[in-house]
C-alpha cells in the first residue's frame, strides 16, 4: 500500500514540476486542472511520462 501511495506523491510532483516548467503552474494553482486545454494536459503528460521512463531506467542501471 505504501509503495502505491509514494508513487501517487512521486507522480504529483513531477506534474506540478513539469506544469511549472511549462509555464502552467499559475493557471493550474488558480483556476485548477480542469482549466488547462486538452494541448497542454497532454504536453504535461507526455512529458511526465518521458521522465518517469528516464527514473525507472536510472534505477534499473543502479540495480
């Protein structure tokens, strides 16, 4: 259970990150998630898509 939880916290952080990166975090913290296009949810969710890709390979070569 704790694992599911963690990667719950691991994955909102890299969607505030990436929406913060991509210039969102503003309209995110003030309007919400909803408020963001179908564009940019997407571009956020690719993107933490790619970097959850790059955190588990990273590990996997820690292993």
């Amino acid at each position: 259970m704790e694992k599911k939880e963690n990667k719950l916290k691991m994955e909102d952080k890299l969607k505030y990150e990436v929406a913060r990166e991509l210039g969102l975090l503003e309209k995110v913290m003030k309007y919400g998630w909803k408020s963001l296009t179908a564009k940019e949810t997407g571009r956020i969710g690719g993107l933490v898509t790619k970097r959850k890709k790059a955190i588990q390979l990273q590990r996997d070569q820690q292993a």
